[in-house]
C-alpha cells in the first residue's frame, strides 16, 4: 500500500492540473459561457495523510503539514495508578472513564473546567470585657439619691445640717418598722451629694442587717469576713452608688461585735471620713444600744409621728446612761 501511494504521488507531481472552473463573485456570470482559471494560476493543494509501517523498524510517513505539527507530551506519562484511579472513579465496574469526565491533576492535560478552591481564611477573634459587678443602685425610698430636688430630699438636706452640726459619728436607733435605715441612707446621700462630704454607713445589727439590700451592693466583705482577719478594713469597705460615700455591711447573724473591734473600726473610721453613720439595733436590744453609744458622738431616735413611744423611749435611754441628742419623727401623711 505505501509503494501505490508512493506511485500516486510521483504521478499526481508529473501531470498537469487541469483547469477547474471557478466563479468570480464581482463578475456576472452567464451559464453558456464558463470562466475558467488556467492551472498555472492554482496553488497546488496537498491532501493530509499519514502512514505507517508494519515490521520491526515500524517506519512512520506523512503529509508535510502532518509531520511538522508537534505531538503533545505529557509531563507525567499515564501509569498503571492512574488506571486504578479511572476504574475507582467508575465504582470499580472495570471500565476505564473516559477523559472528559475524570481530572488526573498529575496530567498536563486537563478535562473539564475544575474551579480553583482558595484556602479558607482564618477566623479572626476579639475580646470585649464586660463589667463584672452591677452598678449597685439604692432603693427607690432612698429619695435623697433618685429626686434630690423633691421636697423630701430638701427636709433631708436641713435635718443633715441640724444632726451633724459639731460630731463625726452618729449612732441611729429605733422602734421597729419606724423606718431608721431609711432615714440613715437619705441623710448619707444628702451629705454626698448635696454638701460635697465623704461618709461612710456602718451596719451594726448584725441580727437584722438592712443596709447592703437597701444599697444594692452584695452583704460581704463587711463585718463577718473583717472580724475572721481574711480581709483588711480597707477591703471591707464597699462603694455604695456614690464616689464619696462607702459602706461596711454586715451578714445575718447572732454574733455580736466585740467591744475592741468595734472601738477601733470605728476610730479608724473617724481619721479618714468627714461623718461616721451608724445603724443601730432596735430599742428593745439595750444592751447592744449601750455599747455603741459609748463611741459615738450622739444618738439619735427615730420614731413614727404620734404613737406614744416617745416617753418610754426616751427613759429607756436614760436608765441605759446613753446620751440622746434628739428625736426624730417619720411617717407623715399630709405632705
């Protein structure tokens, strides 16, 4: 078969071409009369084989376009993996996929378009504190910090100037339910807020304590953890909604203050505040009363507007020998 085409070449080069009629699209043209392009005129047109031969040297011919365009290698030839990888990819049926339908990255040639997957970014973090205490916030019969100009806080503004008028510590007492740590906390805030002092409210019922629920602000450290020697003074005092005004609070429970403890805490105090207010048990615990009378500069009794205590109040104070600066009256009805 090579040497008849061999034989066909060689005469197709001898003979002349002959004429192939051609139309020119510019020029009309008439069906009798055909226009023709001599042969000279023609490029000779090669038509594309290609040729192998059989036997050992498997000799390969072909057209000159044929052979001069390159054959495309791959950079990594197919192995015998990449078969098995085929037939995985068919679910082991045994079949090889075909091309177009599997990607051998390790092949130059690529099937399908494949999109690229871009590494993932890393999530970014960022801390927020958050504060761990909530802003203590005194009970809403404290008018002195909520309305400071109502009515109300402007008596507590002139029963402070009447009361600390020449002491630093005052010792507050009175019936039950007559409202005295109320009273207590309006005159503190009052002298804070409206007279620029620095206070300090001292919880000395320990049975009964009011002032951290009324303050807002958790019972411990106070007494109990001051008393156990786990916490210094200064740590035991707490900020009660105000800069200007602390707190030692107390824990429920029956045991009293020593008499020691409570002359120091409460010397210390008098060095480092301009006013010392001290809550004190009711007057039916006398003898608890007398202690703290003793280091204090006055006493005050807090008792409701006509109940017909005041009597048997005030001659209970004096048989216990305690110094009563004065009454003061709360409940009022008609404002």
């Amino acid at each position: 078969m090579g040497r008849m085409l061999e034989a066909l070449k060689q005469g197709h080069s001898q003979r002349s071409i002959p004429a192939a009629p051609a139309i020119i699209p510019d020029a009309p043209v008439r069906s009798e009369e055909p226009v023709t392009v001599p042969a000279e005129e023609l490029v000779e047109e090669e038509f594309p084989f290609i040729e192998v031969g059989g036997g050992p040297g498997k000799k390969m011919d072909g057209s000159a376009a044929v052979m001069a365009t390159p054959v495309p290698h791959s950079k990594h030839p197919r192995s015998r993996v990449d078969d098995e990888e085929s037939r995985m990819e068919d679910g082991g049926s045994g079949k090889v996929a075909p091309p177009s339908s599997i990607f051998n990255p390790r092949s130059s040639t690529l099937g399908p378009l494949v999109p690229t997957l871009s590494q993932p970014r890393p999530m970014t973090v960022a801390f927020e504190p958050w504060p761990t205490q909530v802003k203590p916030r005194p009970a809403t019969e404290i008018i002195s910090y909520h309305q400071p100009e109502h009515p109300v806080s402007k008596q507590y503004d002139s029963l402070l100037q009447t009361v600390a008028e020449g002491a630093r510590v005052l010792l507050f007492a009175g019936a039950k339910g007559a409202g005295t740590t109320t009273v207590l906390l309006n005159l503190a805030f009052s002298g804070c807020m409206r007279f620029g002092k620095r206070l300090v409210v001292v919880e000395s019922n320990l049975c009964r304590p009011a002032l951290a629920e009324r303050l807002g602000i958790p019972p411990s450290p106070g007494w109990k953890e001051l008393l156990a020697g786990s916490v210094a003074l200064e740590k035991a005092l707490q900020t009660a909604a105000h800069p200007q005004l602390f707190a030692l609070t107390g824990n429920a429970t029956s045991d009293d203050i020593p008499c020691e403890a409570l002359r120091w805490v409460v010397g210390w105090l008098r060095d480092r505040f301009d006013l010392v207010l001290i809550d004190g048990p009711n007057l039916e615990d006398g003898q608890k009363l007398a202690a703290l009378s003793g280091v204090c500069d006055g006493l005050y009794l807090v008792l409701p507007q006509n109940t017909g205590a005041e009597t048997t109040s005030i001659q209970g104070v004096a048989r216990l020998g305690m110094r009563l600066r004065g009454l003061i009256h709360t409940q009022f009805e008609n404002m």
